[in-house]
C-alpha cells in the first residue's frame, strides 16, 4: 500500500475512539521545537579568544565534520531542518556571538554581534532563543559566577546576563515571537559545603538585579534552570531544583526542567502535572541522562513519550516551551539533530493519537483493567503509518530515507572540512 492508503487505514482504526487524525496532524504543525545550535559544533562557540570547556560539561568522541565557522554551523542547522517536519526554532548560547575579530567580553555583548543569526532566521522563518553561557571562561574557572563570593565576579556574570536578556529582547522584536532567555549556572563546590545558604543569597541577590527591569512579555520570556549534581558539584549545587521553583514561582519567571538534571529514579513527566498547578507556563530541555546527566541523543523511550503524553492529555501544548539539549561527538552531528527532534516531535504525535479523555474516565470511575489493557493495546496502533504522512505532507523524507541525504552531505560538505 501506498504512504497514503496505509494513512487513510490507520485513521479508521483510530477514528473508532474518537480520534481526528487530521486534526492531530493540524495540531502537531503547530508546536515548535527549540533546537540547540550547540550539537553542530560540540559547544565550541566562536568567541575570538576562546577557553576550554567547563562548568561540568563534557563532550565525547571526535566523528569528523564539526562545523568550525558560523556559516557551516548554520548551513548544517539548515540541513537537518529539512529532514525535520514542521517549522522549529533555534536556540543559542552566548558564545555563538559573531564579533568580526574582536575580542568582545560576554559584558560587553549586543544585539548586534547576533544580526547574522537573526537575518538567518528570518530567510527561514525561524523563531530563536537564548542563553547567557556561564562556564567556559577564565571568570567561572573556580566553578563559582553569580554566587561567586567575589563580587567583580559576581558582575561581570550579571552584566553578562542583563546583556543576554538585551539580546532575547531583540530576538523577540526582530522575529516576531517571543524568545525564552534561559539562566543555568555551574555553580557548586566538589564536597561537602559548610555553608549552603550564603551561596544561595548570593544567588538571589544576582537574580533580582538580573530581573530587576521588565521586558514585555510579547518579546522576551525569562527562565531559570536547576541542576541536581554536576562534574565539581557532585555535593552541592547552589541552583538546586528546590532554589529555582521558589525563585520563580516568586517573581514569575519560568522554571526550565531539563531531564537530566534529576536524580536517576526521578521522571520530570511526573513533574509537568504539578507545576502546571502553579505556573502559566514552563520550559524543557529534553535530553536522554544515561546513569548522569549526559545528554545522549533523545530516543523515543517511555520517558519521552510519558513527557509528550504528559503535556497533550493535560491540554498544555500553548504552556509548555520545548527545547532540547543533547550533544554527541560520537556520531554524525546533523544525524543527532535529525533523530532527537524527529523523535520528540513522534512523540507529541503519538501523544496526540491517545484516547486520553476516555483513559482519564476509566480512571475516574476505578476501572484500572481496561485503563492498562487500552494504554498497553495503543502502543501497537498504527502510529508509524500516521507519522509517515505527515512527513511525506511536510515535504521531509519518510521513515529512514532521510538518512541517505545525511550520508550525501557529509560526503559533499562534512567530510571536506
């Protein structure tokens, strides 16, 4: 059978509970997703006087191609974007900053070292987000920036910041769509601390002079990131989850949950539910922790599709900004991009083609054999057959074809770097 028979086959499966696959196709072209500029070039950045990494961040392998100027990054961005359905978005750290040669301090950033990308954006018609990048430079080598107890420190990692929300600001003017500014911070101490509190002052205090001026909302969104251990922070990590949900549960800013950041038996599918209580809307940054934090390429697991499940049954996909956040050196690195957003947007997808309404009655009315019998029964549905029409609709290669256009660039492109 044709992509289109064995689409229209699998409609009248899910059409017998109620299930409008058109609609879940309109839906799914309307939820971007962030995707992380920093998989195509292993977080190198292109600052003019550049350090190595740090702050607890580790990449892996050495698979030939990374991109290496800003121009191959993108073009690399835009080839994975073609083997993506949907229209997405970008999301960039500091260090991606594009300065003609000058050593520009990450203070000292403007919008203006970031036009190249927001040009780029709109020839694509391309949302893009941002991060100040608090690690990987001389000032954060200690593993302290805004806790620092230091305060010339402690300074230049705020200005940094209030330059970073600056350029979200314009980001959002400029393209039309509100950017999310997200803040993560490597601080912490290795062992046992003997003071956890004044770190977390510190904190705060940076925080709020960060904060302290308003953007409109229709431009510029603020986030902030937890983390439960790092590489160096392994006993104490001063943005704990417990710090973060205060703080912006407090003064209304968005929490970002990233699902590695969490101790191995903690899901953040199980975290979306109460914070959406709480909050009007909150971030992702979805990556695949094998045994710590790292952000392997995202596959679709039970977790993921637990997240996806999570946001759709809960009527949270205009509440619930999705980015995601994995980088590996070991495999071709627009591949990576390919397979972990297709993957979260199957997901969302296969979310989509769930009777929750009637799942959640079942449970309501204790009735927990039919409830498992059917949750069990739809991982089996015909969900691949809805999948591969949608991205023969949206124009991207279906099933694994797209593989064979990665091999040709990286035999045309990549493999000439």
């Amino acid at each position: 059978m044709s992509v289109k028979q064995q689409y229209e086959s699998a409609k009248q499966a899910y059409s017998k509970w109620g299930i409008d696959v058109d609609a879940a196709l309109d839906t799914l072209k309307s939820v971007p997703i962030s995707i992380h500029c920093w998989q195509g070039d292993d977080i190198g950045g292109f600052e003019v006087n550049k350090s190595e990494l740090s702050g607890g961040i580790d990449v892996t392998g050495n698979y030939p191609g990374k991109a290496t100027t800003p121009e191959e990054l993108r073009a690399d961005l835009e080839k994975a974007l073609s083997l993506i359905p949907g229209t997405h978005r970008v999301n960039l750290h500091a260090l991606y900053a594009e300065t003609n040669g000058e050593a520009v301090d990450r203070d000292q950033l403007k919008p203006e070292h970031f036009e190249n990308w927001v040009n780029w954006a709109k020839e694509h018609g391309l949302g893009l987000d941002f991060n100040p990048t608090l690690f990987s430079h001389e000032k954060a080598a200690d593993g302290l920036t805004l806790s620092h107890p230091d305060e010339d420190i402690r300074r230049f990692w705020i200005d940094h910041c209030i330059a970073s929300r600056k350029i979200g600001e314009h980001f959002g003017r400029e393209l039309g769509t509100p950017c999310l500014t997200n803040v993560w911070i490597p601080d912490g101490y290795k062992d046992i601390p003997s003071d956890r509190l004044t770190p977390r002052k510190r904190l705060k205090e940076s925080l709020d002079e960060i904060f302290a001026e308003d953007i409109d909302e229709q431009y510029h969104l603020d986030a902030v990131e937890s983390k439960v251990f790092g590489i160096g922070s392994e006993s104490y990590v001063v943005g704990s989850h417990e710090f973060y949900l205060g703080y912006a549960l407090k003064n209304n800013k968005l929490c970002l949950l990233d699902t590695g950041h969490y101790h191995p038996t903690e899901t953040v599918s199980n975290k979306i539910s109460s914070m959406l209580l709480y909050s009007d809307k909150l971030a992702l940054h979805v990556s695949r922790p094998v045994r710590w934090d790292s952000d392997h390429v995202v596959i679709l697991d039970d977790e993921l599709r637990e997240i996806a499940l999570e946001i759709v049954r809960n009527d949270a996909l205009g509440k619930v900004i999705i980015g995601l956040d994995f980088f590996d050196a070991s495999i071709n690195r627009v591949a990576a991009w390919t397979i972990g957003t297709r993957n979260m947007v199957k997901a969302l997808l296969y979310a989509l083609l769930v009777p929750n309404d009637h799942l959640k009655q079942l449970q309501e009315e204790g009735n927990f054999t039919d409830r498992l019998a059917l949750m069990e029964e739809f991982k089996t549905y015909p969900f691949g057959a809805v999948w591969d029409y949608y991205c023969e609709q949206m124009n991207v290669p279906v099933q694994e074809a797209w593989l064979n256009e990665v091999k040709e660039y990286e035999k045309a492109v990549l493999s000439k770097r």
